[in-house]
C-alpha cells in the first residue's frame, strides 16, 4: 500500500508542478546571502505583458528550472510598476510616475536598460557583489534558461 502510495504521489508531483520556485524580496535575498552567498536571478516584468505572464506558466513552472533557481540562487520578481520603495546594495530605489498610473520603477530602469531601452521580460544575473553577470530580454523557454543558468554556474 505504501508503495502505491509514494507511487501516486510521486506521479502526481510531476504532472501538477510539485515543487515551488522560491520568491524574495530584495530586502530578504540580501540579508540571507549574508550567511549563504549566491547569486541573485532577477525577473523584471509588468503585469501587461504578455510574454512575462507565458514564462511565469511554462518557464517558471519547469521542474528542472524550479531545482536549479531553488537551490543556486535567489529567485526574484521585480514588477516595473511598484510603487513600494526598495533598499537594495545600499541604496533606496523609487517609483518614478510618468502619467496618471504609469511609471517605472528606478530599480527596474536600472537593471533592464540594454543600450538605452528598456523590454519586458528582463532577466538579469547578479553575482554577490551585486555585480551584474546576465541580463537578457524577452521571452526565456525553459530549455534556453537551462543552458543560461548552466553558464553562469559554471564561469
């Protein structure tokens, strides 16, 4: 009985997306890498866009993506348009509005800005200097991101 047990459950594990991707803030990954220094993953999105929400359903939901994330790094998503401020390396980063309710985040124009322009999805890799190691923009499959992460443990 036992055995049919952990079968379903192990069976049912796979196919709902059993694990969980560990989510902090700045404010937490920072104070935990203090005893356990990792790299931080950054995932700049909007509540708009559309490619933010696919990798959140199939990237983000990716078993092998979830374990890596999980155990190598810290795992944060960073929304352009929130308005809390952040404390992040030292500095407090501000909501920006540019219209009735619009605007961007500093943090967030700081890290997505590839030559001048800003795109969502960003996904950017800070080592524990705060140094960054990645960015990238746009849409992230679960195989790519593998090999991304991959890269980046390995260097």
């Amino acid at each position: 009985m036992k055995k049919i047990a952990f079968i379903f459950f192990f069976l049912f594990g796979i196919t709902s997306g059993f694990s969980q991707l560990k989510t902090y803030s700045f404010e937490q990954a920072e104070k935990l890498a203090v005893e356990n220094p990792k790299p931080y993953f950054i995932f700049i999105k909007t509540p708009w866009c559309k490619f933010c929400k696919m990798m959140e359903k199939t990237t983000f939901k990716n078993e092998a993506v979830i374990s890596i994330l999980n155990a190598d790094f810290y795992f944060i998503e960073l929304n352009v348009e929130e308005k809390k401020d952040i404390a992040f390396n030292g500095k407090i980063f501000k909501f920006i509005p540019n219209g009735i309710n619009s605007g961007t985040h500093e943090l967030a124009s700081e890290l997505a800005n590839i030559n001048g322009e800003i795109s969502y999805p960003t996904t950017v890799i800070l080592n524990q200097n705060f140094e960054m190691i990645g960015q990238k923009s746009g849409f992230i499959d679960s195989k790519s991101l593998l090999l991304l992460l991959s890269n980046e443990l390995n260097h």
